[in-house]
C-alpha cells in the first residue's frame, strides 16, 4: 500500500505544472532515444541468440512498462549488450524457450526484491568490480560478434570457445561481410559528436549500409523476416510449464535477476546525478520486475534500464516519464512500417554496431584513474573481475569481485597502529601540569584502528613486551573507532598479565561505544572505574601520583 501510495505522489510531483510546452520536450527527446534505440533493439536481439523481433518487442514492451512504472521520471529500458552476454549462454543450453522461462522467473524476483526493499544492495559493490564487470562484459560482446562481422560460423557454446574454434577448423571469413562491418565502425568513429546527439551515427551507418547492400548486391547475411506484431511466434508457453523445468531454470534466472538489478540500479544512479533527482531504487526494481514478466509472453528477451537511452534522454531534454513511453511508440510504428527495410539490414552491419558499442561500454576514465594512480587495490579488483566475467557465470564474477573487495579491506584494516612513548614532562607542561620529571616507568600506547579478531595477536603481543620495566601502561584509544568479542576477549587477557606481572592499566580517550563492549566483557571491572579517563594528560599525572 506504501508503494502505490508513494507511486502515485510521486506521479502527481512529477506532473505538477506540466504543460505543452514540456509535452513538446518530452516528444522531441522520446523521438531521440527512439533513433538511438532502434539498431540497438535490432543488434541486441540477434546477438542474444533470439532475433531482431524479439529485440524489437523488448524495447517496445520495456518502454511502455517499465518507464510506466520506473522509479524515476528518466529510465529507458530495453534490451542491453551486458544482458546478450548471459543470454547466449543460456541460449546455447535451453534454447529460445529457456530464456523466455529464465525471463519470467527473473521478473518474479525482481518484484519480490523490490517489496523486499533490496535496492540499497547495488551500493555494496565497489566502483572497480563494475568496472572491471562492465569492461568483462564489452570483452564479451566483442567477441560474440566475431562471427557476424567476418561472416563466419564458429563452434562452441561460451565467447572464448568460439574464437578457439577459429584457430581448430579453420577461419574462411567473407571480405563483403568485413568490409561492410568496417564501414560501419569508422562511421561511427568519425562522426561528429555535435551530429550525434541530434542523429545516432548508429542509425545513420547503417541506413546507409543497407541501401549500398541493397543495390551493389554483396553477398552479405542479413536480419531476414521482422513479423509485423507484438505478439512473436516464438513465445513463452505457460501451459508446457512442469516443476522440474522451472526448478532447472532457477540459476539462469537468478543471473538475470541479478544482472538486471545491477545493471537498472546503476543507470538510475548515474541518470539521477545527471537530472538531479532521486531514484526510488526499490519501486524501479518492482518496474524492471514487471516488464520482465510480460515481455517473454509476448516473444521479447530479458530488459534493463540502459544507460546510454537514458543519458541520451537527459541530454535531449527528457522532462517526464512520457519520454520513455513516447519512444516505444515510436518503436512499435517503425515496427509495423520500416519492417521491410529492417529486413535487409547486413548482420555484419549490426556487429559493427556491436564493437563499437562494447568499445564505448567501457569506463576508461574510471580505469585510466585505477591504474595511472597506482591503487592496488583497485587494480587487482578490477583485472580478477574482468577475467572472471569473461570466463565464468556473470554472477559468479560480481560475486568473486565483491570477495575479493571485502578480502582486500579486511587485510587493510588487519594492522592496528601502536606507538608506545615514555609519559614526558614536556607534554604535561603543554597542559599546565609542572613539577613531574620523565619516567621510563610510566608509558603510554596509542592504539589506532579496529580491535577485531585479525589484529588480537599483534595487540598483545607488542603491549606484553612492555610489561618488564613498565610500572603503569596507559592505552590511549582515541583512534579505535569499534571493537569486536575476540578484542574485547583480547584485552581482558592482556590486562590479566598485566596485573599479574604488578602494571596498573589505565584507559583514556575511548568512544562510548568500545567503552560499553568493554565494560560488558568485564574489563572495566578489571581495570576499575576510577582508571578510566577522558584525555591522556589527566592519566598521566594520575599515575606519577600513584607512583
């Protein structure tokens, strides 16, 4: 009820006050993303394994419903490059029926993620592991187009054993096929940027493509057929549906799940700091929820919201929600008219697409600025998640990179800082305490970093070694922002030995909170009430007192 509630609010604030004026933005940016969706829709479809129809009704049906109901006023969804990788995998294994189940499965956890407020899941996921995802991801679109744009059929069922395939039977490509390609991809490389926001060189590469293949002949595959209806021949059967192919579908439509979680969330986060406005990330994943279980019904494959529509839907002016809807109005009517002439793109031509594409897909400032600062950490996340996408399981690499991520900060924090210094009248008389000489018998340690179970053995191990000439040991814990049981257990012990051997234990500067685990653990009472003080200074005159 919450959800509807906040959905229609927000509806009715992202509305206010809207007029001709802002209709007229809306259409204009909608026409926009409609020009820059079309190849994509087409390209994307083939290279899922499915069909340019089917990348067609993806982004038709994601428009409609998932912009409907999106989290935010500028999402476009529609079929994405990250989604092909995972789908020609699937494809390979269970067919076209496989991925339509794996969609429909994917939607339902998708809308029980949303009410189950898992939005904020996308943040625990270092920048470097989707980096190093999403430049996994370009790797693997490339070279799943190899076969498109050399005009060859390789063996196989993963990108790798493809290229391999090459090499093991032989490698005969079609120089029609590459030159039309490559044609496609130096178009699209030089056309001006200025152009591009207004005209996708995308579209006007291949336009151009397909009329000179249309007239020189060239022997050259194309897309074939685009039926003229939303409703595919090859779609989602409910009724052959058993629980034994629902619960082999399971894995794949955890991926894809999880992928288009990923991937939504990102773009709405990215989009968002673009419009400056907040994502509902939960109501999004709800919108990307619904859209994935209606579009395999009607023969689409799995949509995500996709970065590069929506920014270019921000750039043109995108006001509300309406731009989304407008766009895949727009598809469905190119569907119905330019049927035919899609019909004779070159498949070579959407694999120049493709490349391109996957070259663009990657974030070479953020990996420019990994690498040309030395962070080596970031580095290493980064290259093992990159591997680790183009040879595994999509999911299994974010996985294995978020691992990696939480190893790598568990090392990082696994050295706490002590600096043990003789207590020294200079720093009293800093405080305006006089009359008290330096004293090797009175020491002070100043911890820095979190007492957890990774740091108990170097704790006490470096503050025992003062326990032989040290007659009262003062740890100031100013710096330790929190402290776990294996601490708390830590310093109990050490204040133990301590005792026995006859030093008095002070503790000063602590934060209330370790000072609760520590006088839940029974350390206080060890140590005394009247031990505990607020600065280091005040221990320290104590102690020349005590002593």
């Amino acid at each position: 009820m919450n959800l509807l509630t906040n959905f229609t609010g927000s509806l009715k604030s992202e509305f206010k006050g809207y007029n001709k004026s802002s209709f007229v933005k809306d259409l204009m940016s909608g026409i926009t993303v409609a020009a820059v969706a079309l190849p994509l829709a087409l390209a994307f479809g083939v290279s899922s394994g499915a069909t340019a129809a089917a990348g067609l009704v993806t982004a038709i049906l994601g428009g409609l419903i998932m912009s409907f109901f999106s989290g935010a006023s500028f999402q476009i969804s529609g079929p994405t490059g990250a989604m092909t990788a995972v789908l020609v995998t699937i494809a390979a294994k269970y067919g076209m029926q496989g991925i339509l189940l794996a969609t429909f499965i994917a939607g339902i956890f998708l809308v029980a993620a949303g009410f189950m407020k898992l939005g904020r899941v996308i943040y625990l996921i270092p920048s470097s592991v989707m980096t190093g995802f999403t430049s996994g991801i370009a790797v693997i679109i490339a070279l799943g187009q190899l076969d498109n744009f050399f005009g060859v059929t390789s063996r196989g069922s993963i990108a790798i054993e493809k290229v391999a395939s090459y090499f093991i039977y032989g490698f005969h490509p079609n120089l029609q096929a590459v030159i039309v390609g490559a044609a496609v991809i130096v178009f699209m490389l030089l056309w001006p940027k200025k152009f591009n926001e207004k005209v996708p060189s995308s579209l006007v590469a291949i336009v151009i493509v397909a009329i000179v293949v249309r007239f020189v002949h060239l022997d050259v595959d194309v897309i074939g057929d685009i039926p003229r209806t939303l409703l595919l021949e090859d779609r989602l059967s409910l009724g052959g549906l058993n629980y034994e192919l629902i619960r082999g579908m399971l894995g794949p439509a955890f991926t894809i799940a999880a992928l288009c979680m990923v991937e939504s969330l990102l773009c709405g986060a990215a989009g968002g700091k673009m419009k400056d406005e907040e994502l509902d990330a939960d109501r999004e994943l709800i919108a990307q929820g619904l859209g994935n279980i209606v579009i395999p019904i009607f023969g689409g494959v799995p949509a995500t919201a996709a970065i590069a529509r929506t920014s270019v839907a921000i750039k043109s002016g995108c006001v509300t929600r309406l731009t989304g809807i407008i766009h895949a109005v727009i598809l469905l009517l190119s569907m119905f008219v330019l049927g035919p002439v899609m019909s004779e793109i070159p498949l070579s031509a959407l694999a120049g697409v493709l490349l391109v594409t996957a070259w663009r897909m990657n974030d070479f400032h953020n990996i420019k600025y990994i690498f040309s600062h030395r962070f080596k950490s970031g580095i290493i996340k980064f290259s093992v998640t990159l591997i680790a996408t183009v040879c595994l399981d999509l999911t299994e690499a974010i996985i294995i990179g978020v691992i990696i991520s939480a190893l790598l900060v568990l090392y990082n924090i696994s050295n706490i800082e002590i600096n043990v210094k003789n207590a020294d009248k200079n720093r009293l008389e800093q405080v305006g305490i006089h009359g008290h000489e330096s004293s090797d018998e009175i020491k002070v340690a100043y911890l820095t970093g979190i007492i957890f179970f990774a740091v108990v053995d170097q704790l006490q191990k470096e503050l025992r070694a003062q326990e032989k000439a040290t007659k009262v040991l003062i740890l100031s814990m100013r710096g330790v922002p929190s402290i776990d049981l294996s601490g708390v257990q830590a310093m109990a012990e050490l204040v133990e030995f301590m005792q026995s051997h006859g030093t008095i234990i002070y503790i000063t500067s602590a934060q209330p909170a370790v000072i609760s685990k520590l006088r839940r653990g029974g350390v206080i009472d060890m140590i005394g009430e009247e031990n505990i003080y607020q600065s280091a200074e005040n221990a320290i005159e104590e102690a020349y007192e005590e002593l």
